[in-house]
C-alpha cells in the first residue's frame, strides 16, 4: 500500500505494482499538507479500479464539534467518488450517518494488543493498523488472537519517535496537535542531554530522532504473521520517491509469491518497471527494522535529521576543490554528496564534475571543507537515477488470451483476462476466402493493445476456412472487445464490504487524555461502551506536568545504562532533555514496559 499526495503520485503508484494507495482529503487527514480535492480523489479511483486496485482516503484526525457535520458530508462525498475506506482515528465517526464504506482503524488509534483489535473489530473496523513499534512475535500473536480482522503493518518510511496518536509535544510547544495535522517535528529537534547534576552528558544531539524503517527483507516472515496490507509512509513524498520504494516492495512481494502460491496479488495485473529499483537512493537516514525482532542499537539517527542516501565509500584522497572516494560506486556531475564532519553535523554539497576519478564539489565561497582520509561518504541525489525517474518508468499491463471464432453473418473476438472476466464483440462481414493467409494479420491486429490496461497473452482462431478479414475490421472488432472488457472489469469490481458493529466494552472503564476525546460525539461513543470516566482530549486541556510522548526508544538505552539489558553505565538520575530554545523537558523511564516519557517543558 502506497502513501499518495496527489492524484499524479497515485496513479505512478499504481502503475508502478501497488495494490492500494491511501490518500488525504482536503480536510481531516492527519498530513495537513497533503489534501486533495474529492474530484482527484474519484479520478484516482477511476484509475486504481481499472487494475482492482483500492483507494483508501484518511479522516483520520480528531474532531472538533463544529466539525463534525463537515466530516460527516465529505465522508458521503468521498464514497460517491468511489472511495474504497476511509482510514479513522476519532471514534465521533462511528456515531455518523455513515454510507456503507468499509472503516480502517488508523494507527493513531494506537493498536498494540489483542484487546484493542477485538475492540475495535466489535464495532465495525474491517481493517486495523498496528503500532510501528509491535515486534513480529507480537503481530503473530494478535493474529493468531483475532484471525478475521485484517492487520497492517508500516514496513517502510520515516518513524515517529512516539507511539502515533500519543504525542502531544507540537500541540505543547507550538500549539499545533499532531493528532490534527500539524505535526512540527518536534522529535527532528536538537537537544542537549543533562543529568540530576546538571552535567551535559550529550551535546547539540538529535536525541528522539530516528533512522528510516526497511522491513523489505522480511516480507515474508511478516505474511507468515498474518500482515495481509504493507504500508509504505510517506503521504508528505516525492512522485519520484513513491515510483522507487513501491517498485521495490512490489518486485520482492512477486519474487515470494512465485514460490508461496497460497498468498495472492490483491490486485490485477504485473508491473515492467524501467529502471532496477534501490530504496538507499530516496529519501532515507539510514535505515532501521525497527523492534521487529528485538531492541537494538540501529534504531536512531542522533547526528542528523536529514536524508544521508546510500554509502558511497571511504575518502581516499584530498585536494583543493576535489576528492577521490574508494568505492565501487561512481558519481556523476549534480550529484549530492555528503559526510559527517569532525563536530559530528552532516554537511552536504553539489558534485560540479567528476575527472579522472577526482570529485570536484561546487564551493559557494571557495573553501574546501575540513575532510579526513577514511571518512565515510555518503550520496543523497542521484542525479541520473532521478532522471530516470522523471520520464516514464513503469508499465502495467493485465494479460488477456483472446480468440478469433466466426458467426453465421461474421466474426467473434472473446477477450479473457487473468482474473476471469470475459467479455466479447462480434462484427458483421460477408465470408469471401482470401488469397493468402490471413493468420499473421489477425494475431498482429488483435494484439495491438498498446495504449489500455491490458497485454495479449495466447491468441487463438477457430474458423471454418480462411477468410479474408480486412486489417480496419479487425481493429474495430478488437476495440469493442476492449471497450467490453473495461465495462465488465467495472461492474465486476466489488468495493470492500463495511463492518458490522456489535456490542462490545471498550477495555478500560476510565479514559486519560491519551484516548484524544475531542468532541460530544466520541465522549458518547466511549460511554455507550462502557467507559465510566472520560477526560477530555490534550489538544482541549492539557494536563499539568503531563508526558507529552510516549516512546519506546530508550536515551538510557543509548547510552549504555538499560538496567534490563546488562547496561554497565551509571546515571545520575533524572535526565532532563534541553531544548535550543531553554525549555526543559524531564524524562521518565518505565522499564516495567520499556517505554520512556518524555514529560511536559519547564
């Protein structure tokens, strides 16, 4: 499943393997920056639906009452454009007059145990995003809990350092709720790391800021889990980006189910992609998979919040203006290039030409920066692979077996695809025997079927005699198989059935901020489910001295001080993380569930 930011970016998903795009509305959506009109959306459906593709829109903020009659209309408007979910958060949306779309719980309903799924399959989601932070043993397990509910896992992109739905720090800092859209990256920040002592213990660090997760090598064990959606991040991305890591995911996911016949394609069709596919080459800081077997020291990126690429090599030698790098990779003018310099910041700059081995950079002022012999560099723009990608890069095509028959008063073309659907066209023309054969010519005209969806796969004639057929009929008789074909595709296409909700409590009787009640409708929807006490959402009032993120990346981890994990270095404690600004914000270990708090500024 792939993010889409406009309407351009998921048709090139689609055409480039994805099953499924999701995409945000002009509202609602938790990527603010990422709207799109109801219009786009039905013309990506439109699209997506010729393959059987899906189209999932997010309305996935939380509500305010005065929003709720808006959200209820663009919910109907976007099933008439043909929308096949909508991808939610506040539960206000439950007690709507809805139309019968199927629901995704968003992971900012924040799903990490089997409760919550059961939960939330009671009251009519169909599909549940799990937590980031879930490990694959536990995936297995809510699986295995809740075998008919659909499970979906982020597999790719960049990583909140909270568990999502449960930061509150843009809405504490800057009074923009990320639970609303209007993340500020708060977590992309520098800070200093301070003891009970008030010693710096790290300096000018991006200490909650994360490497990019790449799960591509465990697909299959993820399957086994029983992830029936992969779910690339990204909704914020570059055509370009989207074209390179949904390629990627698509050709591996082919590569398993060549050998694991019993999982299919969700979708019609294969996908020729123009270019070899390599996910180091987009956006990325270095990649992580992210707690999916255990903790591990890979999993963040305190040097720098920026794109890094792919390892390009070691620094072999330095001149005035130029570089030699030892790798096995070559640079090309345009180029990006960049390295960690000796205070440990990344710094970046433009490839001007490449001679004889020696990168020469294109310095603004003329100085050559402070680089070592053995320093690693790394390569953040390809210049010629995004050219690559700028021009068509993907086609995807459905086969289709077609046959040639004759009628009493003409000739017949049947058209079969690969999902079974048939549809045919007959023509009327007067028998006369030809003069030559006629087999190459029908096989050539009948399968030009360059500019659809589709591809000729076995051509087969089964006529009386050989008859001439002229090229001009042929070609029409192919067209209105085509069209027929299309016509079909569409009446067959059957959009996800919606849940049917029964009557299930919620898990808890009492309800914190972290279960970001908004609005009237929520509150009653938490209360008909049992839930006693419900405090109002963070983003209405914010409780005094209250934890603003909820991680499970760990600074006493990092340091080498995790009591649990044979940690030998001994802290003074509390630590407090200072921002560049001069807040202050504490931290709170919980090791009782590995999780660590970062608590509202001083």
């Amino acid at each position: 499943m792939s993010p889409a930011r406009n309407l351009e970016c998921g048709i090139e998903a689609v055409k480039h393997g994805a099953d499924a795009v999701y995409i945000g509305a002009g509202r609602f959506g938790a990527r603010q920056a990422a709207g799109n009109s109801v219009d786009d959306i039905a013309a990506l459906c439109e699209f997506a639906h010729k393959y059987w593709a899906k189209v999932y829109v997010t309305v996935n903020t939380i509500l305010k009452d005065n929003e709720l009659a808006d959200a209820e209309k663009l919910i109907w408007q976007l099933y008439d454009a043909g929308a096949d979910a909508l991808l939610v958060q506040d539960m206000a949306v439950l007690k709507m007059n809805l139309p019968p779309i199927a629901l995704h719980a968003s992971t900012q309903c924040d799903v990490r145990s089997v409760e919550k799924v059961r939960f939330l399959a009671s009251c009519g989601f169909t599909r549940v995003v799990l937590a980031r932070e879930l490990s694959l043993k536990e995936i297995a397990d809510i699986h295995e809990a809740c075998p008919d509910v659909e499970l979906e896992c982020f597999v790719h992109g960049a990583l909140c350092v909270s568990y999502s739905g449960q930061c509150y720090a843009s809405q504490h800092c800057f009074s923009r709720s990320a639970n609303r859209g209007e993340c500020a990256q708060f977590c992309r920040l520098k800070f200093n790391l301070e003891d009970a002592d008030g010693n710096k213990l790290l300096v000018g660090k991006h200490l909650l800021s994360l490497k990019d997760m790449n799960r591509l090598e465990y697909l299959e064990q993820l399957l086994d889990a029983g992830v029936c959606s992969f779910k690339i991040e990204g909704r914020l991305k570059e055509t370009s980006y989207v074209k390179n890591i949904v390629a990627a995911y698509s050709e591996r996911l082919d590569g398993i189910l060549e050998r694991r016949h019993e999982y299919l394609r969700a979708s019609s069709g294969h996908t020729t992609h123009m270019f070899k596919p390599a996910p180091e080459k987009s956006f990325n800081r270095g990649f992580t998979d992210y707690f999916l077997f255990s903790r591990s020291g890979d999993i963040f990126s305190f040097d720098t919040p920026k794109s890094i690429g792919e390892p390009m090599g070691k620094v072999k030698e330095v001149g005035r203006g130029w570089l030699v790098v030892a790798g096995f990779k070559a640079f090309h003018n345009g180029d990006g290039l960049c390295f960690s310099g000796h205070d440990g910041q990344l710094q970046g700059y433009r490839v001007n030409r490449v001679e004889g081995g020696r990168i020469f950079l294109y310095l603004e002022n003329g100085e050559m920066p402070a680089i070592r012999v053995g320093t690693d560099v790394f390569r953040n723009f390809d210049q010629e692979f995004e050219k690559t990608l700028a021009r068509e890069s993907a086609v995807r095509r459905i086969a289709v077996d077609i046959s040639l028959t004759e009628t009493p008063d003409g000739f017949k073309a049947v058209f079969s695809d690969d999902d079974g659907v048939v549809a045919s066209a007959s023509i009327e023309w007067k028998k006369e025997a030809a003069k030559s054969s006629q087999e190459t010519n029908i096989r050539t005209q009948l399968s030009k079927l360059g500019n659809t969806q589709f591809e000729a796969g076995e051509i087969s004639i089964s006529m009386s005699g050989d008859w001439f057929i002229p090229s001009s009929l042929l070609s029409e008789l192919r067209r209105n198989a085509v069209d027929a074909l299309e016509k079909e595709r569409a009446a067959q296409y059957t959009r996800p059935v919606a849940g049917t909700p029964c009557k299930q409590d919620y898990p808890q009787r009492q309800l914190t901020y972290l279960g970001n009640v908004m609005n009237a409708q929520a509150l009653s929807f938490y209360r008909d489910h049992g839930v006693q006490d419900v405090a109002d959402a963070f983003e209405k009032h914010e409780p005094e001295g209250a934890a603003i993120m909820f991680c499970r990346h760990c600074l006493r981890y990092a340091l080498g001080a995790c009591p649990k994990r044979g940690g030998t270095v001994m802290l003074h404690e509390p630590l407090t993380l200072c921002g560049t600004d001069g807040r202050r914000f504490p931290l709170k270990f919980d090791c009782a569930h590995c999780q660590m708090q970062v608590l509202a500024g001083l």
